[in-house]
C-alpha cells in the first residue's frame, strides 16, 4: 500500500486554507457588524430614553415631616388573627 504523500498534502493543504478562510470570513463579518452598531447614530437614538428634566425644588412633592408622638392616639390593645 503505497501513499500518494504529494496529493495528501494537497488535500491537507486546501482543508487548512479553507478553514482559515471561513474563520476569516466570520470575524471579518462580525467586526463589521460591530462597527456598523457602533458608529451608527440613528439606531443609536432607538434605544436611548430620553432623561426628564426635574426641578431641583419642587414644593409640591416634598415630603411631610412626621407628626410627633401623641399619646392620645397610642393603641394598646390590637387583636390579631396568629
């Protein structure tokens, strides 16, 4: 059983290079991708939520400060359901 080692390495040869080239081809394809989704603004503005504007003092919404202890309003007695 004699081997033929020239077609062999052909064979070899041309299943490395086509390896290398699709795994070339891939990250070439996925660097673009990458940079399109970087550099692009319009899909950008998609996605971004616009921050609104709240005034620093607003009256309104303030909380209320708690009312102090009233013993009038102590409950002693609660019956609970255990």
């Amino acid at each position: 059983m004699n081997v033929d080692w020239g077609q062999a390495f052909q064979v070899g040869g041309f299943g490395f290079l086509l390896v290398i080239l699709v795994l070339t081809t891939l990250a070439v394809c996925m660097w673009l991708i990458g940079w399109f989704f970087n550099k692009s603004t319009s899909l950008k503005s998609l996605f971004k939520r616009e921050k609104k504007n709240q005034p620093s003092v607003n009256t309104e919404n303030k909380p209320k400060e708690e009312p102090e202890y009233n013993p009038e309003f102590k409950i002693d007695n609660i019956h609970r359901y255990e």
